[in-house]
C-alpha cells in the first residue's frame, strides 16, 4: 500500500473501489442493467456503488461475485497459513501459559 492510500478518507476509498468495479464491468462487456440483474441488485444500488456514493457490504459482495472477482475479496482476509502464535513458541521467546491452581485447603472458600 502506497503511502498516499493509507491516508484516503472512506469517502475517497469508496471512489476508489466504485471505479474498480465501473471498469470491471466494461471490461466484461455488461451495462448496469445487466450486472444488477447478475447481481440481484437494484439499479440504483449499483450506479451508487460506481459513484462512490456509499453502499452496503451485501451489494459490494453481490457485485463482485456477479463480476467473477471474488479475488478482490480474498485479498481482504488472506488465509493464515502459519500463526502468529506458533511462530512465537518456536523462537522460544512466547510466554509460558501457567494454569492457576484450586486451592481446596481454604475453608473460606466454597467449592461446587
């Protein structure tokens, strides 16, 4: 990510990706009425995705599934395929986990 995108307000983000998806959508050919409908959007729910003037997730995701870029989501929540966790155990600087103990000898304390 450049310097410049980590400083977009949402509302320019929002530009952003209406452009993206107003481009995939001539690259593939299809109006706005035919990727609604693709979609199973309203008309109105997609020319308000393109001009970046708000939407919902749903729509977003409807969207870009009728458009076949899926991998725009993927690229949202990549899978993990090491964790973070397991990497901190095995350079051996992770916390130990200690498990508190019961103690049964306090009277005080009733146990059920």
């Amino acid at each position: 990510m450049s310097l410049s995108s980590a400083y977009r307000t949402t509302q320019e983000w929002e530009s952003v990706v209406g452009d993206q998806i107003r481009s995939a959508r001539i690259a593939n050919d299809m109006d706005q009425t035919a990727l609604a409908s693709a979609a199973n959007v309203s008309i109105g729910a997609l020319s308000n995705l393109e001009r970046g003037k708000g939407s919902s997730l749903s729509t977003v995701i409807a969207v870009v599934r009728a458009l076949n870029r899926t991998d725009w989501l993927e690229g949202l929540a990549p899978s993990v395929s090491v964790s973070p966790l397991r990497m901190l155990e095995n350079s051996g600087t992770a916390p130990r986990r200690v498990r508190a103990r019961r103690n049964s000898s306090r009277p005080d304390v009733e146990h059920r």
